[in-house]
C-alpha cells in the first residue's frame, strides 16, 4: 500500500485510465497477472499474481525499462511511501491475515 498525495490525485487517476501498453507489456513480461490497484480514501492497495520463480530478477527486468522509468517519473511524485525507512520498498508491504482458497478442503461431516 502507499498513500496518494491528495493534491496528485487526479494526475494519478488519469494516468492509470491509460497505462502505457509498453508498461504493461513488461509487467506481463516479468511475470506479474491479475495486476489491480484500488484506492480508498487516499490509500492505494496494490494486488498481483506473480507467476514466475525468479522474482528479484523479474523485479530488475522492470526496473531497467526505459518506459517503465518514465512512467515512474510520472507517478511516483504521486505517491507517499508508507513503508519503514531504510527498507527499501517504496509501497508498503501488507501482511496477509485470511484467505479463501480457490478450493475448498474436504470437511468431516459435524458431529
């Protein structure tokens, strides 16, 4: 998660109404799927799927495209990291506390 700065607001909005297919294009190549960003108040929660088994190397494939760098230029003066100093991550990571599987576990009957 990281905050959206609420005068960065409607720039933000309006640049994720239309990413850049170039952008997307390296996130599907890093291996990222089902990749949503939602917003409350002036939270962003962020939620992706990474499919691949290198994530760190998937992580500088992004990092190193150019348009991808550009396109963060644009957004991160959008945005107020909320993760701990000294970490490293620009958005905070969030600890999973529940999660309905896809499919369910078979259950004893109630006794």
């Amino acid at each position: 998660m990281i905050r959206l700065r609420p005068e960065q607001r409607e720039t933000y909005l309006r640049l994720h109404a239309d990413v850049w297919p170039s952008v997307e294009q390296t996130l599907r190549e890093a291996n990222f799927r089902n990749y949503t960003i939602f917003l409350h108040d002036d939270l962003l929660f962020g939620y992706y799927e990474y499919v691949g088994d290198d994530y760190e190397a998937d992580q500088q494939l992004i990092a190193a495209d150019p348009q991808t760098q550009k396109w963060w230029k644009l957004t991160d003066p959008c945005q107020e990291s909320l993760a701990e100093p000294g970490s490293g991550d620009w958005w905070a990571p969030m600890r999973e506390v529940w999660h309905l599987a896809e499919d369910a576990p078979e259950q004893s009957p109630p006794r």
